[in-house]
C-alpha cells in the first residue's frame, strides 16, 4: 500500500538559516510527490511537486525540494528561513498506477522559525 | 485558497443532528475531494468525486454522504451516525487528468456537542 511519513512532528529552526522538513514515502510504482503548507485556520496551499525530470525541484516561496529513489525521500528545504515560515507543512504521494486521483498525505511536520 | 469556496467558515452544531458543509468551487475542475483534518493525523479521504454523478467513498466514509449533481458544486453531509464529528473539513480540486496538484478551499471547522 502507498505511504508516506514525516518523521519530524516539530522543526525549530532560526531564521536566516537553512530548513530541512524531512519525508520518505512507499509506493508500487513511480511516486507522483508533493509538498503543502498549511497556515492556522487556512486551507492547505501548494509549494511544489515532482512528477519526472531533475531531482531538485523548485516551488514557491523559495522553497525547493529533491527526490531520491534510491532512499525513497523527498525532503523539503530552504536555504535562509524565514519567521514568516512557520506553518504546517505536509507531504503527499500519489501512486500513478493505482486507479483513482487522490493524494496520500503525511501527519504534517510543525516548522517553528525564531527571530 | 484560489477558486474553491466553503462555506460557512464555522459551524456548531447539536450531536444527533444531520450538517452539510458547502463546497463551490469556480475553476471548472473535474475531479473533487472531501478530507478531514485531526491534530496530529493529517489529512485522509472521505469521499472523491472524478466527473459529476459520480463518486467513490475513501478511507473513512462511514457517517458520511455527498452528492455531485453539478461540476461546481461537491457538498458534504455530516450525518449522525459520524461517531466523532468535531474536526476540520477540507474541500479540494484538480483539474484536468495531466494535473495532478490538487487545490484546497479554506475549510470549515465543525463542533457537534
């Protein structure tokens, strides 16, 4: 069965340095990825997806996320964080070659940037 | 939260009692989504809905329904047989089968006491 696992429940960083939320994910075939960040109260909002291609993929905000196969991981970063980062940030898998279009999402990971 | 509408943004409701939570959404996407939010579980899939008439039940559909009889529109009913209602309820689209992002609605935060 699809999975994906944020290992980190909490990540305290302070601001102007670099931020590593972490995932890995199981999946039967080739893994469609994607990164969310979800702000208190708020929908959640896209950040950035890899689908094929390179392995670094670029989203908003700055932020840029790289896909590993090999160690089944797609870690979120950014290299200078920011106090306007704090959020909850979710990963998601979708297994293309199951039938059906939705996503599998993580538990979240609560990023904590301090001044 | 882009073109995806719930409303409303708060609802309370008494235990017994039948809710149905709205979802409009105005980007014409095909496929929408139901999930509920717990602290600390993520996100998971209520119900899915791919074209109008049509959709399937995910992870935890017990206690609830939903209904598609309009490409815009995707509302979900809470019903009393939901053991445990009280959550946050989050609406989402995608577009076309070559999208595979989906859009998420701000989301309704329901109490049932």
């Amino acid at each position: 069965a699809q999975s994906v696992a944020q290992p980190e429940d909490q990540v305290n960083v302070a601001e102007g340095n670099p931020l590593t939320v972490k995932c890995t994910y199981s999946v039967s075939g080739n893994p469609y990825l994607f990164w969310y960040v979800q702000y208190p109260n708020r929908g959640l909002q896209f950040l950035l997806k890899y689908i094929t291609g390179d392995n670094l993929v670029k989203g908003s905000y700055g932020f840029e996320a790289e896909f590993n196969k090999s160690q089944t991981s797609f870690h979120l970063k950014k290299p200078s964080a920011l106090v306007s980062d704090s959020a909850l940030y979710f990963c998601a898998v979708r297994d293309p070659d199951q039938a059906g279009t939705a996503l599998i999402f993580g538990k979240g990971t609560t990023l904590s940037v301090s001044s | 939260d882009g073109g995806i509408t719930q409303s409303p943004k708060y609802l309370f409701r008494k235990e017994g009692q039948n809710v149905t939570l709205s979802c409009e959404q105005n980007l014409n996407h095909d496929a929408m989504y139901w999930y509920r939010q717990d602290p600390g579980q993520g996100l998971r899939l209520i119900y899915y809905s791919q074209i109008v008439n049509d959709f399937q039940k995910g992870d935890i559909a017990e206690g609830y329904s939903v209904s598609r009889e309009k490409k815009e529109s995707f509302p979900l009913t809470v019903t009393s047989a939901q053991k445990n209602p009280t959550a946050f309820y989050l609406c989402a689209s995608r577009g076309t089968a070559r999208t595979y992002e989906q859009y998420f609605g701000p989301g309704t935060r329901l109490t049932v006491t």
